[in-house]
C-alpha cells in the first residue's frame, strides 16, 4: 500500500480562471485554497506518480507555496482527468442498491406466497452469495465524456430519464495487470469524486432485446461524467472503504451512505479489472453508486436543478442541469 505522508494532506487539479478557460494550470489546494505549480502538467505526474506526492508534499509544507494561492470558489476547477487512457464503471456494486433491484424485478414482487421480510432476506442471501462466490460487473465508458465539478450538465433531447450516481472514482498510479487483491490498493494514485449520469429510457435497446444494455449512448452523452474538483493522493485517505458520501439534489438529501456498503471492494475491482486488461496510469475506475438515486425516487433530473455530490475528505461536485 502508498506510504502514508507526515506533511498535511492535498489535493492536486487543473483549474481555470472563471471567465476564460483557454490558461489552465496545474494547482495544489488545500483548506480551499490553490496554489499554482508553475510549469507542471497534471499528467506527467503519472510518470513517477509516488516521486510526485513526496516532492508536491514537500511543495506544499512550504508557507511561500500559498503566497500566490487563489480561492478555489473563484476558479473553474477543469476534469482533471479528461483524456484519462481507460474509463472503467462498476454496476450494481452497492449491496442495498442491489437489494433494492432485486426487490423491484416483476417475478419477485408477484410472490405473494412470500412477506416483505422473507422476499429482503432471498435477495440479500443472492447478494452476499454473489460477492462471496461472484464477479464483479465492469464496462468502459468514454473519458471525453468527463466534464468539470462545477459546469453544467446539459440534459440531452434524446432520452427523458436522466438521473444521478454519485460514486468514488479511484485513480490509477502504476501499470496493473493481473494483480493480486491483497496487493491492489498499492497501485491506487488516489480519489476523487464523480457523479455517473445516466439516461435510463435509454439503457435497453427494444430492437436488439437479446443483446442487453446499451451503455454507450445511455452514459456517455457530453460532460455525463462531471468529476473533481480535484484527486486526493491515496497517501492521505486512511480507508477508502470508510467514506462517506452525500448527494443532494436542490439541497434535499437523496444518497447518503459508505463506500463499505460496496459489494466488491475497490481492492477486488482491480483485481478484477487487472486480471482482463491492462490498467494503466491515469486510468479511472468508478465504483458504483449507492442507493438514492432518481429512478429509486421517482424523480428524474429536470432543466434547473442543481445536485451537489461530497465524498469525506475528496471535495464537492456541484453541477446545474440545462438544455443546449
């Protein structure tokens, strides 16, 4: 696993200014605060990813670093990993997620032989089965997809049900392949957060039944993947399956859980994802998403809202939903 780091802890990002993004720049933030890195480029950090951290922490103990330091709030902070070689996305990885799922398919709610508490406790058996014996379910989805923690979603016209999945975007620091669990979260660079905004009329297609999902047009419309502010550097999260996550939506609280509601930890997802393809430095792997989201409720994104994502101790996303 990375080093911890006995310096306090930052973030690294590319930010722009709010009125003009063609100057971006890499910056260090801490306490809201960021402090350009004149002449580095977020992703040759990627080169020597733990040689980094050890020579920006340095950077960042230094007092003289934050002299020139600008509020976060007054800049635009860019997808820090837009262009990212691999974009991976695990589905139904949250155990009360999929519990819910399960409670909603057709065969199971027509069991009338069956109570509330017996039809949970077949669903959680199949769940804990699954992540006892199972795989976990990984697609790709497209990094020019990614768009920046405050700009606007727009809403596209083709499809009606958009909704939300805020979830824990893990960063990959060294090449992976065929990785063992134990050893996974030694290749993790860090964290941040990303909101996975999906169309869900779009998810089957009608025509071709058989074939299952669609994810490429359901998932993958311009700026779908809103991520950042910011990557936090593995070396100052303690436990990546202890956070917490919050979305509200207009202000109202509608996912609020932890990422050790996970049904594969993010240590078996890379071993996983490693064990079929190559990782690669700069990769993203999205975790899945918790309960809560718009098709849980019954309430779908509409032109106007505002949601607001917060993984503890990765910063908030904050995007507004519009039409082109």
């Amino acid at each position: 696993m990375t080093p911890h780091h006995n310096g306090a802890p930052f973030g690294i990002g590319v930010f722009a200014a709010l009125d003009d993004s063609s100057a971006s720049f890499c910056g260090l933030v801490r306490d809201d605060l960021v402090a350009p890195l004149p002449g580095v480029s977020f992703g040759s950090l990627f080169d020597d990813w733990e040689r980094s951290v050890r020579e920006l922490s340095a950077v960042a103990d230094d007092a003289t670093t934050w002299q020139a330091s600008v509020p976060l709030a007054e800049l635009r902070p860019l997808a820090p990993l837009a262009g990212c070689p691999a974009l991976f996305l695990a589905g139904a990885n949250y155990r009360q997620h999929v519990i819910e799922l399960m409670l909603a398919e057709p065969e199971m709610s027509a069991r009338a032989d069956l109570s509330d508490e017996q039809r949970h406790a077949i669903a959680a058996e199949a769940i804990d089965k699954r992540a006892a014996e199972g795989t976990p379910y990984v697609f790709l989805g497209l990094s020019r997809a990614m768009s920046g923690a405050y700009d606007p979603i727009v809403l596209p016209e083709r499809g009606e049900r958009h909704d939300w999945e805020l979830e824990l975007a893990v960063v990959i620091g060294r090449t992976a392949r065929n990785v063992r669990r134990e050893d996974a979260l030694g290749y993790v660079a860090g964290y941040t957060v990303c909101n996975d905004i999906t169309t869900r009329d779009l998810v089957f297609r009608p025509d071709v039944t058989s074939i299952g999902t669609d994810w490429l047009r359901s998932k993958n419309a311009p700026g779908f993947y809103p991520i950042g502010p910011y990557v936090v550097p593995a070396a100052f999260i303690d436990d990546p399956m202890d956070l917490h996550l919050t979305l509200r939506l207009n202000g109202e609280v509608m996912q609020d859980a932890s990422t050790g509601g996970m049904v594969f930890d993010i240590a078996r997802l890379i071993e996983y994802v490693s064990s079929t393809t190559e990782m690669r430095p700069g990769d993203v792997l999205l975790t899945g998403s918790p309960p809560g989201n718009g098709a849980h409720w019954g309430r779908l994104l509409q032109p106007g809202d505002e949601m607001e994502g917060t993984i503890e101790g990765l910063g908030t996303i904050r995007n507004r939903c519009v039409v082109s």
